[in-house]
C-alpha cells in the first residue's frame, strides 16, 4: 500500500506545527491568502470541498450544535462542502454567535467524549515583559484590542491593570484576558461593533478559558470573515493590533510567515489588522518583535534573506517595538526609517546596521 503522502496531497492556507513538515514536500504546498479570503475559495468554488471534518457539540433540545472554538473558516467551510463529517463531543464548549449548525447540517456524525485540545501558558523571558512593557504604554483607555496567544501578547495584557474601558475585537484570544474581564478592565463599552462583546473567530488556552467561554453570551464568535474585514475592524475606537515578525529591514518591510524559502507561518490576519487598524480613528498598528534570536542574529536587517515573503509591506507599518524602545515609521523616509529602527536594534548590531544604512543611503 502506497504511504499516505503519496496517496493525499496537502495544500494549507496556514502553516503551524502540524502541517509544517508537510508542506515542505513533494506532496505539500502553502496558499498564501489573508484569512479574511479564505472563505471566498470556498464560496467561489476556487477551492471546492468535498467533505469537511468538524468537532462539535451535542446537540441541544432543538437539534443544534456548537461549533464550540473554531468558527472562523469551519462556517463557511461546511456551508460549501458536499459532506459534513462531525466529531460530536461534550467537552467543545457551547458558544454564542454564528457557529451553530443543526444536526441536519451533518452527513456523518461520530460520538466522542476527549478533552479539548488545549495549551499551557508560559511564562514571559525577561526581554518579552520589557517589550510587553513597552506595549501596554501605547495602549490607551477605550482602546480596542487584537492580540494573539503567546508571551509577548500575555505579557502586553499583564502590564494593563490600570487601564479602562478597553474592549476585544480579534482573530483570537487565550486566557491573558480573564484577569482584566475579572477586575472590570476589559468592558467593551467604547466599541463601536458589538458594544460591550468580546469579538473573536477563534481561541485557543486552557480548560479555564474554555469553561469561562461555553455559554457565555459576552463572547460572540463570527466567522474570519467578519472579524477580520479591515471596514469592520476600522469602526471601533483606538483599534491597537499587536502582531509580531521573523524579521524586519531597514526599510520597514516585514517577513512573519516565512525564513527565507522555508514557509514557517502564514499570511493569517496580520495585514487584515494591521490594515484596520490603521484606519481606525486614534489606532496603533504595532509589530513587535525580540531584538534578536535565540541564535543572536538580529532581527532588524538591511535586507530580509533570500526567498523570504514580505507580510506587510513597508507603507502599512507603523510601530515597531523591542526590548529597546518604540519607533514609529509612519511618514518617514527610507532613511530615516532604518535610523529609527537601527535605534531599538540590538547594541552588538547597531554599528554594523548603520555601516550597512550608509552604503544604502549615501
């Protein structure tokens, strides 16, 4: 019997852990596309479906079910496809907004009863918390939030126990936010979309976050879609989007998705939401980022390596942030760009870069 990789082939529009040695084969390719279009290669038979596979609640006294965690591009997916085939599981939390499907909606459906993937939450270096640091004193009260899981993101959350008013629109969200919707921090109440709801496609944490999430009606999920449409996203106040990069030139172009020829991402919603918010009255679009790796090669450069994708371009980046301060690009000049950042670069790197600025620039 012929192996599975050359009996199925495996193209993503998202790359992570899972999908990553696969699609640096023969069999395996990566779609770049924003999240906020996968679901027109579905509706527009672009990338027709044949079966979706979906994990979903039981159904409730009327025959519907929760599409629990995941709405994101599993609506659109199982509204296009030829077959529904669904895992039906007590542990996927019930979740208010668009992702109920009725059982009728499934072709196949087989019971389980297994936890819930979920992910532990570390704790932040002591570079991540200076740069959460640096985060938190740009985000101002009634600010609306996208951030995604990981130390900097938490850390960015840790350091806004004296903020208020602040509200939730994102891709995603994990459990650094319970403690400010504990304490009254995180309320909702300047938001323009949805006041007072906490706005996401997607989540991703432990079983508390689960717990705080299922039947929760202050958390509405919608499809990536909606959450991600740069005119949506634009309405709310103070949009602050805090996305991070492989690598960033001296010019302000950012790679996130790939090192060099090596896909290592995706494209995902940076640009949806660096985009948004832009264009959000008072917003902050901010890539954050350690200075170096854990190589110690720096992640400022003069030019990003051979092959590598450019996220977000240079004329959609405003701040920037490492351990070593904030710069914003906005109408800037090339040169004055890589002074900025060659400026909260690395101090063992900063005389090479400006070496490098100078043969550029003059």
């Amino acid at each position: 019997m012929a192996p599975y990789t050359e009996a199925f082939s495996l193209a993503s529009c998202f790359v992570g852990d899972n999908t990553r040695k696969g699609v640096d084969t023969p069999h395996g390719d990566y779609i770049p596309v924003f999240l906020s279009e996968i679901h027109w290669l579905f509706r527009r038979n672009i990338l027709p479906l044949d079966v979706a596979f979906i994990q979903v609640s039981p159904p409730d006294k009327h025959g519907y079910c929760s599409l629990g965690l995941s709405v994101d591009v599993t609506l659109p997916a199982i509204q296009t496809a030829k077959r529904v085939v669904a895992l039906i599981n007590p542990n996927v939390p019930r979740t208010h907004g668009d992702g109920i499907i009725h059982i009728n909606s499934i072709d196949f459906g087989v019971e389980i009863n297994t936890p819930v993937y979920a992910t532990t939450i570390g704790e932040p270096s002591e570079i991540e918390a200076i740069i959460g640091r640096n985060i938190a004193e740009l985000v101002e009260d009634g600010a609306t939030l996208q951030m995604g899981i990981g130390n900097i993101p938490n850390a960015v959350l840790h350091n806004l126990g004296n903020h208020k008013r602040l509200g939730i629109h994102t891709e995603m969200f994990s459990d650094g936010i319970l403690p400010l919707v504990e304490k009254g921090i995180i309320t909702g109440e300047e938001k323009q979309i949805k006041t007072g709801k906490i706005v996401t496609c997607f989540a991703m944490g432990t079983k508390k976050l689960y717990d705080f999430i299922d039947d929760n009606p202050n958390i509405h999920f919608k499809e990536a879609a909606y959450t991600n449409d740069t005119a949506i996203i634009r309405r709310n106040p103070k949009v602050t989007a805090i996305n991070s990069a492989i690598e960033i030139d001296l010019t302000g172009q950012v790679c996130a998705d790939s090192i060099g020829m090596y896909q290592y991402s995706g494209v995902g919603g940076q640009m949806d939401f660096i985009r948004g918010a832009s264009l959000s009255e008072g917003g902050k679009p901010i890539i954050a980022m350690p200075s170096i790796t854990n190589k110690g090669i720096s992640k400022i450069t003069p030019f990003l390596k051979e092959g590598a994708s450019v996220t977000t371009t240079r004329a959609h980046v405003h701040y920037v942030v490492t351990e070593y301060g904030v710069v914003n690009l906005f109408g800037k000049g090339l040169e004055q760009r890589a002074k900025a950042l060659i400026s909260i670069a690395h101090p063992d790197h900063r005389e090479a870069l400006e070496r490098e600025a100078r043969k550029r620039f003059h």
